[in-house]
C-alpha cells in the first residue's frame, strides 16, 4: 500500500518517497481556526436551490444596474424634512 499526499501546488496526489526510507519527518501545518462565519465557508453548506436563487444572489450585472440609497448624513435629513414639511403645508 502506497501513502500519497496532496501536493496543494499542483494540485494533485504524488505518492510519498521519504528521503531516508529508515526516518520520516513531516511538517504539517495546523488547521487556522476563525472566530467569525464567513459566507464563503458556508456556501456549500447552502441548498443548491437558494444559493442558485437570482432573488436571493443578484447577478453581478443586476447588481452594478441596481440603485442604492446613500445616507448623506443628520443635516441633509433635517433639510429634506423641513422641505417635506413646507410642502405639505402649502
């Protein structure tokens, strides 16, 4: 029986021939644990219906289409306010 390992750079599995077939030393490095779901982690944990869902995931081209309110702070709000008010008091 052959052990193989992954080479990640090539993407594929070699068989594993060590140096010195009387001592094997490997370094392997240890898996990073996150302190925060990301999206991208879950995404093959997310139902082939919902992920492939245009409602829920716009295309990019719907999305670069799309419009986006853009809150330009507390004192374009009071004006548009105080203008609204006039308005609807004439």
């Amino acid at each position: 029986m052959t052990l193989c390992l992954t080479n990640t750079m090539k993407r594929t599995e070699e068989p594993f021939v060590p140096a010195n077939p009387n001592h094997v030393a490997m370094y392997v490095c240890r898996p990073t644990v996150y302190n925060f779901a990301h999206i991208g982690n879950a995404r093959p944990e997310v139902v082939a219906a919902y992920r492939n869902n245009p409602a829920i995931f716009p295309p990019p081209e719907t999305i670069k289409a799309s419009e986006f309110p853009v809150y330009l702070g507390e004192e374009y709000e009071r004006l548009i306010e105080e203008t609204w008010a006039r308005i609807q008091a004439a």
